[in-house]
C-alpha cells in the first residue's frame, strides 16, 4: 500500500525551545497511524537530535533534514553533507524546496546530485517540484514539473527512484495563503504520476507517494488528501501550531 505522509516543514522558525514544546505537544497526543502512515519532522539541523530522540523508535514519526549539500564532503564551510546526517541516523531529507532553488540558485543537475547522495547513505529524499506564477498563468505548468523530475530523477533505476517521496508544491501557493483547488491539485499529482508510469511503468509509480504543498491548513487537509492521487501533505505554516498540525495528520486517509 502507497505510504501517505503528514510531513511538517519547520523551515527557520522557532526556538530550540519552542521546538521542543511543538514536538510535545503534537506527540503526546499519541496519534496512531496505520503502518502505511507516517509523520515527519523536518527541522533545523540543531535540532534533529532532539527530534530524533523525541520520536519514539519504532513508531511512525522520524525527523528530517530540510537540506543536505549537494557535495559528498569537502571544503564547504558552513554546509553540511549527506554522510553527516546518515551519521546521526536521520531517515529522510528535502531536497530541491522552492525557496532553495529560488535563494540558493540550486538548479536540477545539483538536485540529482543531492537525490543521489541521499540514496547512497539509507536517506530517502523528498523531491520537490512545483512552478511558478507566470508558468501556471501561462498554462506550462505539466511540462515545467515534468522536466523536473526529468533532469533530477530519470538517470535512477526503478528499484531506487521507487522509494523518493515527491512534494508537489506550487510556487504561488507557498506562504501566500492561496491553496491549489483540489481539482487543481489532483489533476497534476495524477499527470506526474503520469510521467512516472511512462518512465518507470504503472507499478513503480504507484509506489511513489505524491504529496502536495502550499498553504495546507487544518481546514483543508481533509479535502485535499481525500484526492486519490494526494498522499499527504508538505505543511509549513500550519506545521508551527500544534492543533493545527495535530488535524493535519488526522486528515491521512484511513
Ligand atoms: C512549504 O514550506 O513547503 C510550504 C508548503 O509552506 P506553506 O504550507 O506555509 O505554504
């Protein structure tokens, strides 16, 4: 059965402090998921260890990276590689968020790099893709998400690109508060599914779990991850108020 995912992306918000709350807060409300289902924290880096050590082994919870570097190791101060993360045992890592293709000029073919690196070291990335304003406006939307995956995904055999997680998340709907329709959003989620089905075939790409981002909220997560190729969501705002989050993974499909 495909995983659905409620992954929070923290991005540079809160305190060690306040992060420690959050995570309290959402845990001990001891959510059950079904062993298809699956939280994740992704977090600043100072605090995966306490994430880490928050989540309970063994349950369906795991912390993330929000980034890794794109190079194995080096001189690259300040950065933090793929191999560091493995080192503490961290599970799953973003890689390619808009915000970081946008600030960090971070382009597909560094992308695949990261996606590779990941894969080498147990790290399952959660590959986002997603266009901007003037792409969907423009109604170019497929074939811009389709390159995406195309540069930074189509060089993995089918046994490796079918453990990815893909975020789709449209630009537009990030942080403004506007969300993708569910038509909207199920109509790409099932073109990419598409796209995966004509590289890989049908049985890969419905291992592949698609979640959308942009703008999820505790009101329309139900409705979104109700479509039949949504699996989850990819949360920022929302993943920083605990009642809301806490809606949010109770929105996974039963
Ligand atoms: C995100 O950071 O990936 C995101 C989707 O943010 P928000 O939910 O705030 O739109």
């Amino acid at each position: 059965m495909r995983k659905q995912i409620a992954a929070a992306n923290w991005k540079m918000n809160l305190t060690y402090q306040q992060g420690e709350k959050l995570l309290d807060d959402i845990l001990d409300t001891k959510i059950k998921l079904a062993s298809h289902q699956l939280t994740i924290f992704a977090v600043p880096y100072p605090y995966l260890l306490l994430t880490r050590s928050e989540v309970e082994e063994g349950t369906n919870y795991f912390p993330a990276a929000q980034n890794c570097h794109h190079k194995k190791s080096g001189a690259y101060t300040g950065e933090i590689s793929v191999e560091m993360l493995h080192s503490l045992n961290i599970k799953y890592c973003v890689v390619g968020h808009s915000e970081r293709r946008d600030y960090n000029g971070e382009t597909n073919s560094m992308l695949a790099d990261k996606v590779n690196l990941c894969f080498e070291n147990f790290i399952t990335p959660i590959f986002c893709c997603g266009e901007p304003l003037h792409i969907r406006e423009a109604g170019s939307q497929n074939d811009f998400v389709a390159t995406q995956l195309r540069e930074s995904l189509f060089h993995l055999e089918p046994q490796v690109i079918k453990n990815i997680i893909i975020a789709y998340e449209p630009i537009w709907a990030i942080g403004t508060g506007k969300t993708a329709s569910t038509e909207q959003a199920q109509e790409i989620h099932k073109y990419l599914r598409s796209v995966l089905a004509k590289q890989y075939g049908e049985a890969v790409a419905d291992e592949i779990p698609i979640l959308y981002g942009g703008s999820v909220k505790a009101n329309n997560a139900k409705e979104l991850f109700s479509c039949p190729d949504v699996d989850g969501g990819l949360v920022g705002g929302a993943s920083l108020v605990a009642a809301d989050f806490i809606e949010i993974i109770k929105a996974l499909k039963k």
